[in-house]
C-alpha cells in the first residue's frame, strides 16, 4: 500500500514537473522574416525589427501570465502601458541578430526567463517605492485641503501600485489592507466631488479656426477652483481634438483650440486625462484606475460649423499598358467624398476655395520573375493648400498601395482599381485632418 502511494505521488510529481517544463520556455524570443525582392533597404530592416518586436511582445506576455501566472489585463489602459515599459526594458537587455535566409531578411530578439525575472524585480521594487511615496503625499494633501496636490498624488499613487505584479503593495502601518484599494476607495470620493462646467454648451466656428465664441471650462471640487487638471477634448468615437491644463484659478480657455472637421450638430466631450499626471503621451480613464462614479466629470458640446469651401484637381492615369474605367479617371468619387463624408463646400470661385486639393493616382503593372507573380501598383500623390488659415499650411504626401497575384491567374484589374479608390479615401482624410 506504501509503495503504491510512493508511485501515484512520484506520477503527481512528475507531472507537476512536466507542467512546469512547458510552462517556463526556455526563451523568450521574437522573429520576423521578409521576403526580399531587391536590397535590403531601411524600410525593410524597419519593418522586420517591428514584426520582430510585436512577436517578442507576445512571447513576453504569454510568459509572464503563464509561467509566473501574473494578471496582466492588456485591456486595461494602465496595464497596457506598464506592459509596454516593461517590454522595453526587457527588448534593451535581450539579444538582437540578424541574417539572410535564402531570399528573406530576419530580425529576432532572445532572453532567457533569469534575465526578466531580474528585471522583473527591479520593476516591482521601484513601483512599490513610488506607489508608498505618492500615497503619503496624497494623505498629506488631502489633510491640507489642497486638493490639486490630492488629484496628482493620488493618481499617482494607483498608477504605480498597479504596475507592481506579484504580491500587491500592502498600506503602511502593518496592516493587512491593500494599497492600491485604499487609495481608490479614496479617489472615489475625491472626484465623485468633481464638476467640469462650461461658459457655453455651444462651439460654433468654421474647421479649422478657433471658435467663434470661445468657451471657458472649470474644473471645481465642490465649487473650489482645481488646478493642474488636464482635459482632453475628443469626439465620441474617441478620437482627440484637444488638450489643455486648467490653470490656478481652474480655468481653461478654448481659444486656442481650433473646431475640428465635423458635421454640423456633432458631438464634443470635455472629460480629465488623469494619464497626463505620469507623462503628457498617456491617456486613461478614471474606469482604468478602478475608479466607478455614478456620473463622471464631463462636458458636452455641440458643434456648430460653417463648412469650409475646397477646389479639387484629380487625374488618373495608368504608368504601364492598362486601360482604366471612365468612373476611375473622373473626379466623381473623390469629389462626393470630400463634400459628403468631409463635410466641405464646393467653392463658386476655385481660387477663393478655403482648401486646394490636388491629386494625382498613377496606376502601374509589373511582372516578378523569381516569385512568378503579378503586381498592380498605385502611387497617390495629395496636395493640399490651406490658404486661409494663419499661417497658411501646405503638404505633399505620396501614398503607396500594391497587390501581388499568381501570374498564373487572370489578375483582377476592377478589384484592384476599387481597393485603391477605399485606400485613396482614407490618405484623403489622413491629410486633411494632420495638416
């Protein structure tokens, strides 16, 4: 009966063992190969080391979740950055090589899992230190009422308690409280007594300008001014318009902001950018601290536009022997996208237009011997003038799109043309919104 039990518990063990073996690679790596059809030019090593990278990064976090069984939620816009950090630490120290593999150019990166565990636990030595750190400032500021101080301590505070892994920063004092839960507990209260208020509810203006009527926003706890709050201004598919910080009286003007390209009646929301208190490139929520109010700090917009007036200049022409469709070469298309889905007024007089577009799509056809292949290519050249912005604005910018097909098969010409008109729209935009 002993000895029976001596072999299930050997079999147990070994397959703990087993788990373990598979659970802990032996390295952490990331390989990217391109297929070279010329030299290996800047582009191409740059976008290897970037295939390469976003493969180690997976390697990475696969590792940390299931060989030292860390929650690491990616979804999370907090973790998503300590993840990023800690990659980049992680990439500095890793091993970097490069070689030819016949007819393609690999990147790839290597560590072992002893070289993150050391840093590691550097990571989580230095993210308890500022974590405790922050948390006693913040104690301190809200002792004081200085609830400025409060507002960047206390983010400051979570931030950092969350980037530790492993066993949380415990609340000083010796207790068995949690660190990052006291704190959030705290901060929810703080900024449930949070209010953003606006001068007016309506921006109205022409894209482009500062609005017309200049609206003035204030950031209060409890009807007291609070500085240093940084508020980003977006549109309701998220994407940014502005920022500014509100100054010692809690004001912050809008008149440096300039009326983005919208529809008429659309949507603008002033809401706080906490991840500005880390660094100026951050942005997360109050929800990504753990932070849950019943209503959050925020102002809502409407805007009302004057449409801008452009003028298009479009040709189409075709570089090797091909025949491009009438509806193709016609400014048609381009032309109903910029009045309908950029919201823009053609211009009675071209040369009073707000905005010149010029655009030239060559269409081009190449054969690729040693990959028996086909390429249709289209090169995009967008100009835009800004001529009655100040100062006035100018770009060019040259947009590639290509599709390889068996030489094989018949090659898809009007699928082609249809997908460079999808990818001509979305370069349209880029630029208009950029410049």
């Amino acid at each position: 009966m002993t000895a029976r039990r001596t072999r299930v518990s050997l079999l147990a063990w070994a397959m703990v063992l087993f788990s373990s073996l598979r659970l802990y690679p032996s390295v952490i790596e990331g390989s990217c190969s391109i297929e070279l059809k010329g030299p290996v030019t800047e582009e191409i090593a740059s976008e290897a080391r970037s295939g390469a990278l976003g493969v180690y990064k997976l390697s990475l976090l696969q590792w940390l979740r299931e060989g030292l069984f860390l929650d690491w939620d990616t979804v999370n816009a907090i973790d998503r950055i300590h993840f990023n950090r800690l990659a980049e630490f992680c990439l500095d120290k890793a091993k970097r090589d490069t070689r030819f593999e016949g007819y393609k150019w690999s990147v790839s990166y290597k560590s072992t899992p002893d070289e993150i565990n050391v840093i590691l636990s550097d990571w989580n030595d230095r993210h308890e230190k500022a974590s405790a750190e922050s948390y006693q400032l913040f104690a301190d500021a809200m002792t004081k009422n200085d609830m400025g101080q409060a507002y960047t301590f206390g983010i400051q505070s979570v931030f950092y308690a969350k980037g530790k892994k492993g066993q949380p920063v415990m609340f000083p004092g010796g207790t068995e409280k949690v660190l990052l839960e006291e704190a959030v507990l705290s901060l929810q209260k703080l900024f449930g007594r949070m209010k953003i208020n606006s001068t007016e509810l309506v921006i109205t203006g022409k894209p482009d300008f500062p609005p017309q009527n200049q609206p003035v926003l204030t950031c209060v706890v409890d009807s007291v001014p609070l500085s240093g709050v940084t508020i980003r201004i977006q549109l309701p598919n998220g994407r940014h318009v502005y920022t500014s910080v509100s100054d010692a009286a809690g004001e912050l003007p809008l008149n440096r902001m300039v009326v983005p390209y919208v529809a008429n009646g659309s949507f603008l929301y002033a809401l706080p950018n906490p991840g500005a208190v880390i660094d100026p490139a951050y942005y997360f929520t109050f929800k990504d601290m753990g932070v849950v109010l019943s209503a959050n700090p925020e102002q809502t917009f409407i805007v009302k536009v004057t449409r801008p007036t452009f003028s298009l200049a479009y040709r189409a022409v075709a570089a090797s022997n091909l025949s491009l469709p009438r509806d193709f070469t016609e400014n048609t298309v381009v032309y109903k996208f910029l009045r309908d889905s950029c919201h823009l007024e053609p211009a009675a007089a071209p040369a009073n237009a707000d905005l010149s577009f010029d655009v030239v799509c060559q269409v081009s056809t190449y054969a690729h011997d040693v990959t028996e292949e086909t390429v249709l290519k289209s090169e995009m050249l967008i100009g835009l003038d800004k001529r009655k912005v100040q100062p006035s604005r100018s770009t060019r910018k040259t947009f590639f799109f290509e599709k390889a097909h068996d030489t094989r098969s018949e090659v898809p010409i009007g699928l082609f043309l249809w997908e460079t008109a999808t990818e001509l729209r979305k370069n349209l935009r880029s630029v208009l919104e950029e410049l």
